[in-house]
C-alpha cells in the first residue's frame, strides 16, 4: 500500500484496525496527519514533533477536559494499551475522526456558541495538577518576560533601520510607526507590573488551568448529534485564561472590514462570562493584554529575521498595513476600556 510522507505501516499494525486505505492530510517532516480509512470509519493519525513525556502531559490534560464534559476526539489505544506508538524516538497518536461540521464566525449564533465553548474549556480546566515527571508546557507568569524580551528584540531591529543609508518601503513605515507601537508596548508592560497578574498567576497554580492556544472556529466541530468538538489541543499550555481570550478576540476582528468593534466585544466578553465569570481584577488585565501590539510585534519580527521564506517583498509591506491598520482599529478599545468590562 503506497503511503506518502513516510511509511506509516510499522505504526498501524500496533493498532487492533484493519486499514483500507490512507490519505496524507499533511506533513512537514517532523510532525505529519493522516486519514485512516477503517473497518470502523475513518481516523487521524498524528506524528508529533514533541518528546512522549510533553505527550503524556497533553494526553492527561485532555483526559482532565473530558472528565469535565469538554468533547475531544478519543485517543484509540493500542493493542498493549499504549495511548501512543514511538517508532524512531518519535511519538505516534491515533484518534476517533469527528463526522461533523467545521464552525465559522458568519454568524453571531456561530460566535455566542464558540466563547460559551471556551468558556467552558476554561471552567473544566481547573482542577488540572499534572504529575511531577512530566514535561510541562506552560506560559504561566511568563508574560512580562516574553514583553521585555519582544520589546528589545523590536527595539533593536528599529535601530537597525534607522542606521540604513536607504530604507525598504517596509523599512520606511517601520519608522514612521514604530515610535507609537514602542509606547504601547510600554504602556502594556507598566501595567502589568501594576496590575494584579502575579495574583491571577498565584491563582492558576493553586488550582489549575489551561489554554488551547489555537480555540478557532476551524477547531470546533459540530457532530451530527449536536455535540461541539474540540480538535487540535498539540498546544495546550498551562496559562491564564486571557491567552485565549486575547487570541479569539484578534481572530474575530480580523475578518472585519473595518477592524475593532467596541459593541461585539462587549458582546463577546459578555457571552463569555455567562459560562465562566471573571473577577473585576481579571477583565481589568484585558486592556494591556490588547495594549500590547501584538499584531505589530509578529509581522516585524518576521520581515527582520526572514522567517517567512516564501513571502515576497510585496506581501511582507501588504501584512504590515493590514497589521497596522488592526492594531490601530483596537486603540478606541482602549480608550473606553471600562465600557466593556462585564460587571
């Protein structure tokens, strides 16, 4: 049976299945999906980048979520009872396929249900302690470093530029605009030394809680009996919950015409409190958390260190203007910050 990406067969046959057929979904070499067609339906197999004790981490995070009535795809075992195969030192998992519809942000029945659900995963997380041996991943307490830490890498690509004898289109809006992102960023990191994190952070630790990092309306799906599924939890970190927030909130206002919309995010933080209601001290951690140029930081940092190696000079400037124009479209946000705290 001819497989692309590599062969997968060794893997397989650890499994109680009878294969039909496989499709490569996708693979980079280090990290790989395929659809396996069975006697009992289809299923995903993963190849993990990540080493097994990171994996034993995920898997019993996403057995915590399921205890508490978060639906993600079953892991199927193996036939000695494995929740994984490593063929090669590399880790190999195989689960249930979701026979359902993926969600989208087209309309506001779509988007209430999508923050009820992450809300949710947020409450059901609590309670999570993993055990000692683990390689955890986690960002919790973490963030005014990974600030500082952006803040000179930025700083220091600012200057780079101003030194040019000639300036890139790119480089000439990078110095017309980075001045005003730098205040944002040190607005956002004087707030959080100010503001209540280390106590949200204190929180989280003594009694659990994690994010999926990647909570899309692409990674939610609607099963036929009416269930919402969870897939891609790969990332599930230990943090607070504004790391989600914070990211659904950007994926939403992106596909907006005109930006940031003060009502809809009033709504949506609304919406998400109706599952799992935030402290006053919490919501008040939303306005630096979008203080920070989030946006802004990602696509310079890209353009200076050639990240993107497909990208052309073109399509670098276009994502600098579109990524402008969205961090700028957040400022009245802001500005009339205490509009929208849901209290």
């Amino acid at each position: 049976m001819p497989v692309k990406g590599e062969d997968i067969t060794p893997v397989l046959k650890e499994y109680d299945i009878t294969v039909k057929g496989i499709k490569l979904e996708s693979y980079k070499g280090k990290k790989g999906v395929w659809w396996i067609n069975t006697d009992n339906g289809y299923k995903i197999l993963k190849k993990q980048s990540f080493p097994y004790k990171t994996l034993d981490f995920i898997i019993d995070a996403v057995n915590h979520l399921n205890s508490n009535g978060v639906y993600i795809p079953n892991i199927i075992k193996t036939k000695s009872g494995n929740d994984y195969v490593i063929k090669d030192g590399v880790c190999f998992v195989l689960s249930e396929a979701i026979d359902g519809s993926t969600l989208n942000y087209s309309s506001d029945e779509n988007v209430r249900r999508i923050i009820h659900e992450l809300a949710r995963f947020h409450k059901a997380s609590r309670g999570f302690s993993p055990r000692e041996d683990y390689k955890v991943r986690t960002h919790l307490g973490l963030w005014i470093e990974k600030y500082e830490k952006d803040m000179n890498k930025l700083k220091k690509y600012y200057n780079m530029e101003l030194n040019k004898d000639e300036h890139s289109e790119f480089g000439k809006i990078i110095l017309k605009e980075y001045p005003h992102f730098y205040e944002r960023i040190k607005n956002s990191i004087e707030a959080f030394y100010k503001e209540a994190y280390s106590d949200w952070v204190k929180e989280v630790e003594e009694n659990g809680g994690l994010c999926h990092q990647d909570f899309t309306a692409g990674n939610c799906i609607l099963e036929n009996s009416g269930r919402l599924y969870i897939l891609d939890t790969d990332s599930l970190t230990i943090d607070i919950p504004l790391r989600d927030i914070r990211k659904i909130l950007n994926k939403i206002m992106k596909r907006k015409n005109d930006g940031w919309d003060l009502e809809l995010t009033s709504k949506i933080l609304k919406c998400y409190n109706e599952q799992n209601p935030l402290k006053k001290y919490q919501w008040e951690l939303l306005k630096p958390t979008l203080t920070f140029p989030h946006l802004f930081v990602g696509i310079m940092s890209k353009y200076y260190e050639r990240r993107e190696k497909t990208w052309t000079e073109q399509k670098y400037i276009k994502r600098l203007k579109e990524m402008i124009s969205i961090e700028k479209s957040v400022e009245p946000i802001i500005n009339n910050f205490e509009d929208i705290i849901p209290m």
